[in-house]
C-alpha cells in the first residue's frame, strides 16, 4: 500500500496543483508506482492567497485528511490561529494573515474545514491485523498546536508514541513544522511530512512525503517539486495580505536575517 501524504497546503494553489501532477504523474510512468491513496494532514487555509480554491480542490479530488490548527481555528472563530511566532513583527504578520483568512473563507469553507477529523487511523495491511498501523496527525495526538521539531529528543519521541498507542511497526505522520524529517525509535517511525505550500527548510519547492508499508517493509520518501512559486507571490502582492509572504515563498522559509526565523 503506497501513500501519497501532503500536509500544510497553506491557500497555495499553484503549489498543491504541482504536487497532484507529481503524483498523477507518477502513477502514469510506472504502474508499480501507483499511489493507492492521498490524504491531507491539515493546514489547507492561511497565510496563502486561495483559501476557498484550495478546499475546493481537496474536495474535487476526494482527499481525506485532518484539521491542522489554522483549519479548526478559523472553523471554529477562535481568537488565533495557534501558530507561533519569534517575535513582535511576526505576531502581527500571522494576526494579519489570521484575519485575512477568516473574512475571505466561505460558509462552504468553513463547513467543510469544521468537519475535518482530528485524528485518522489506517491499517494498510486490513484492520484484520494488529498492525502495522499509520496515525495521521498534525501536531501531536494532543493538540495540533505542538511542534514535533527534528530536534525533539528520543524520549519526546517515545512519549508522543505511547501516546498515540504506537508499537513497534507501526507509524505516526504529522506535519505543522513545515520541514520533513524521519526517525524511528524503539522501532516505530516518526515522520513529519513537510510542507506543500510553505516550505521552512530554505527550499522553495513544494515537498510532500510517499509512504509505501508491505508486510515486513516500510519505505519513506520525501518529495520535493518544482512549482511557479511567482504566480503565488504575484496573487499575494495582488492582495491584502503582507507582501512579506511572497519573499518568505521565494527564500522557501530560509531566515531573510538571523533575527527573522519564523
Ligand atoms: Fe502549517
């Protein structure tokens, strides 16, 4: 079973379109490489200029997935949208892009991001077996507020594991960092799935993660393409939103000054 897992869309419809076409793409050089499945691990709305567009598509396409926190925030009216940030300029950006988000999203929208599940499990090999099992979240299976950095620490791993109820063989995708890693520890893979529409690693290509779990074997992939990061930059420039979002695109989330990480 091969999983395509596209997470933190963030309203970038020229990058979301480029990563479909990456998959469909796929599935039409090799047959071997057909994806049986695309889910979504939230963060389909903000900071980006098609908020409405972009669940649009994830609706035509029939893609599952999960409430990031800008999704259950704006579909909730929460006073944030739970993001962090480094300091006082960055916190009014995100409060800009917060309200942004909230006036542009359509009753449609909204419904549609109030009815995304917090949490999705799946059992590739059939519910049948105990395991493997694949945990979608977007956080951590507490709250889609908490970041799982590469940084975090075996035990923080372990912990967030034997709170999802993971064994060993089994797998935990998230996202919310907007830079993909992999690690497994104590035998169950933690993998962070990255970004599809702002990207923080210093590339500015749309990432998305291939899954594939057979009985004994899981292999990971982290997919990066290439997409016209300036269509979007010139639809932020069109808007109201902080023309800063552009460059953050252009530089793919990289630190414009040591002092500017967000
Ligand atoms: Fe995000």
């Amino acid at each position: 079973m091969k999983y395509a897992l596209i997470s933190d869309i963030h309203a970038n419809l020229p990058a979301l379109d480029a990563v479909l076409a990456d998959i469909d793409a796929r599935a039409d050089i090799d047959a071997r490489a057909d994806i049986d499945a695309i889910f979504h691990l939230g963060d389909l709305v903000g900071y980006g200029p098609w908020p409405n567009e972009t669940v649009d598509r994830i609706a035509e396409r029939a893609i599952p997935g999960i409430a990031g926190n800008y999704d259950s925030t704006v579909a909730t009216d929460y006073k944030h949208c739970g993001c962090q940030y480094e300091d006082p300029h960055q916190e009014a950006l995100s409060h800009l892009s917060y309200a942004w988000t909230r006036e542009q999203v359509s009753p449609a929208t909204k419904k549609f991001l109030f009815t995304l599940p917090f949490r999705l499990d799946l059992r590739p090999l059939g519910g049948h077996l105990a395991k493997p099992s694949v945990t979608l979240l977007h956080g951590n299976q507490v709250l889609n507020t908490v970041y799982v950095y590469e940084q975090r620490t075996d035990d923080f791993l372990r912990k967030f594991g034997a709170g999802v109820g993971a064994r060993e063989g089994d797998v935990i995708c998230f996202g919310h960092t907007h830079k993909a890693w992999h690690r497994i520890v104590d035998g169950v893979h933690y993998i962070n799935t990255g970004s599809v529409g702002r990207p923080k690693d210093g590339d500015a290509r749309a990432g998305y993660v291939l899954l594939a779990v057979n009985t004994a074997v899981i292999s990971v992939e982290i997919a990066r393409v290439t997409y016209d990061v300036e269509q979007t930059a010139r639809a932020i420039h069109a808007s109201t939103l902080p023309n800063e979002f552009a460059d953050f695109l252009r530089r793919g989330g990289a630190a414009a000054t040591p002092a500017d990480q967000t």
